[in-house]
C-alpha cells in the first residue's frame, strides 16, 4: 500500500476507536477512491472494502480481482457468479476480526442490496450508522496534495469562464454557449462536469443547465461551470450582461456580491456551518429579497463535487481549518433574471483562502 493509504487507514482508525466503531464498510465510489487512489469497477456485483481496527479485507467479485489487483495487496476473499458472495462475506469478517463489530459504519453512498448483504451477515444486535463520524469527517479536511489538485482546477475554471466572456454574443444560443465552454475545458485535458448557460428570464431557475434561448441585448447570463482532472473537481459562478444591463440589475448585483462578503467574513475554524448560511441570507433578507434566495449557500467539495460540509441553515457542522466549502448566494427574480456569485474556499485558521483568482464583478459585452 502506498504512504498516504497507510496515513488514512491510520487516521481512520483513530476515529474508530473514538467513536467505537468496529467495523467500516466501503462500496466502490469516492470513499474508497479517498482511501486507497481507486477503486474497482463498480456495478450489480457485491463488492466491498472492510476495515476493522486491526485488519482490513476486500470482498471482490472474482471477476474484478485480477485486474484490482495490479493495485493494491489488501487480502482478497473472492466470489464467483456461480456461488454467490455469502460464504466470501462470512469468511473475510471473521479473517479480520469482525463478525460481531458491535458498531458498523456504512459508506452512505453504496447500493442498498449491499448494504442488506452486510447486515445480515452480522449479529441483529450490531448498531449501524452512516460515515460522518468516521471516514466522511476525515475527507472534510483536505491535505496539501489534495489543495493542489483543487487548486489547479480552481485555475482551469478561471479560463473556461474567461473563454466563455470571450465567446459570448448576442444572437448564439445558450447551447452553442455551453459547447464553447466544454471544449475549452477539454482542451486543457479536463472532463466538463456542468455548463449551466441561463440567459434572460432562464437565469432565474438556479439548476437551469443551456438551451436553444438565443442569448440577445439586455440579457443577464448566468454562468455556473465546473469541469474535472486528475480526480478533483472545479465549481464557479460568474454573471454577464449583454449590452445594457436590464432594470435592477447593479442593486441586485450588489446585494448578491455584499452576501459573498458576509459570508466569507463569518466562515473561521470553530463556527457551526449555518452561521455562514445566516451571513449570507441575512444580507439579502435585510434588503428585501430573501424570498428570492431559494438555496442553500453552499457545499463541500474534493472528489465529489457536492460533499461534506453543506452550509445550510440548519447544519450543526463546526467549521474546521482545511474544509473546502462553496460560497453562492443568490437572488433569482422569476422573469427577469438571476444572479449568483460563486467562490469555492479552503478554510485557513484566519479564514477562508478563495481558489479561483477571477474577480466577481459583470462581464459586460459591448454592443
């Protein structure tokens, strides 16, 4: 196994122990990716990474187990389609100590047929629970490798927007928008994720994704992107206006941009995740549009695009330093137009560090 995997089943099983879990149980997907830097081909197929505080194991579909591995040296108990992955199961808890783990830790994110498969094959007195007390609380900090590699998509997403700003004109649709921005990430070598191209009264509807509107003067366009390489993720909001912008629109922008301040003030180590939700909504509730603000203010990301912490008004989460989290209030005035002014952060012990390096003001196209 590598260093960093030896680091994080060490660190997992430090919080085991504090949280007397017995036995943690990972399907193929970003847990195990955190984990071990991959993860075997997931489908119907039960397959499962069982940790316990002494040992670990893998229940591998015999079908997978030559190919996985080529990357790891974890145990293998093996099943075949012809057998079933019963017996396998029973075997591996046993060869690592946990047939009877008292508290079972689950990934939250695997298919409940395996979940189901688990859980029968352990005492009917054994607790369950899902990850955030072990493995997800550990996945919210972020180390330096990981900053990095957030960091650099932080920068590719900073171009894609400034290639978007370069493209836009009246009389192209949100689609033929969209396109410019997917080619720009791939010509970078990254994978588009999301192109969210909402010009106009589409602006309004916050997940609206790129049409065949045609974008024409006096629109404001909402442009929410993210693309992905080397595993990590990127998320960014920026907003342009053809031409002169409609009515209302430098108060709303204001308002939105003084609600990222708020927030970005209020978000330090120690601070429970609805007081940044709070900052932010209050802003925009003081100035008469808090019915208009129909969001959370933000979510975690690192593998996963959305993830641990969500900040939300009623998240109990204390902020930690190395939490990288999204900023993105909004207001959304149903036909008219929408704004929302998006930053990802990583929390330093003096506050939150934006990634991308694009300022939040209008793009305005000249025409």
């Amino acid at each position: 196994m590598s260093d960093q995997t030896d680091q994080r089943l060490a660190a997992l099983r430090t919080r085991m122990k504090e949280t007397g879990t017995g036995l943690v149980a990972i399907a193929p997907g970003s847990h195990m990716d955190w984990v071990l830097g991959f993860h075997p081909h997931p489908d119907e197929r039960p397959c499962l990474l069982l940790i316990a505080p002494e040992k670990e194991a893998f229940l591998m579909p015999g079908l997978n187990a030559e190919g996985t591995r080529e990357h790891t040296d974890i145990a293998f108990f093996n099943w075949s389609d012809d057998v079933g992955p019963v017996a396998a199961l029973g075997a591996a808890l046993e060869a690592i100590g946990a047939s009877a783990p008292g508290h079972v830790a689950l990934d939250e994110t695997m298919r409940a047929d395996f979940a189901l498969l688990l859980l029968d094959a352990l005492p009917p007195e054994t607790t369950r629970a899902f990850t955030p007390e072990t493995l997800g609380g550990l996945r919210m900090k972020k180390d330096a490798s990981e900053y990095a590699l957030l960091k650099m998509n932080a920068a590719i997403a900073d171009r894609a927007i400034r290639a978007a700003f370069s493209k836009i004109k009246p009389g192209m649709s949100e689609n033929e928008l969209a396109a410019e921005i997917r080619a720009y990430f791939s010509s970078e070598g990254a994978a588009p994720s999301f192109w969210i191209v909402g010009a106009g009264p589409n602006g309004a509807f916050p997940h609206h994704s790129a049409s065949e509107r045609v974008i024409a003067e006096g629109d404001a366009v909402v442009i929410d992107i993210g693309g992905r390489k080397k595993g990590f993720p990127s998320d960014i909001t920026r907003m342009a206006v053809i031409g002169v912008p409609p009515e209302g629109y430098g108060e709303v922008h204001t308002i939105v941009e003084n609600a990222v301040r708020a927030a970005l003030k209020a978000a330090r180590p120690g601070m429970p995740a609805r007081k940044v939700d709070e900052a932010a909504r209050k802003v925009i509730a003081d100035a008469g549009y808090g019915e208009y603000f129909v969001h959370r203010t933000g979510h975690g990301m690192g593998i996963d695009g959305h993830e641990p912490p969500y900040i939300t008004a009623t998240s109990e989460t204390v902020l930690e330093e190395g939490m990288v989290f999204s900023i993105e209030p909004g207001i959304y005035l149903p036909g008219r137009f929408g704004i929302r002014l998006e930053e990802i952060v990583i929390l330093r012990a003096d506050g939150p560090e934006i990634l991308s390096s694009l300022p939040r003001n209008v793009h305005i196209v000249h025409v």
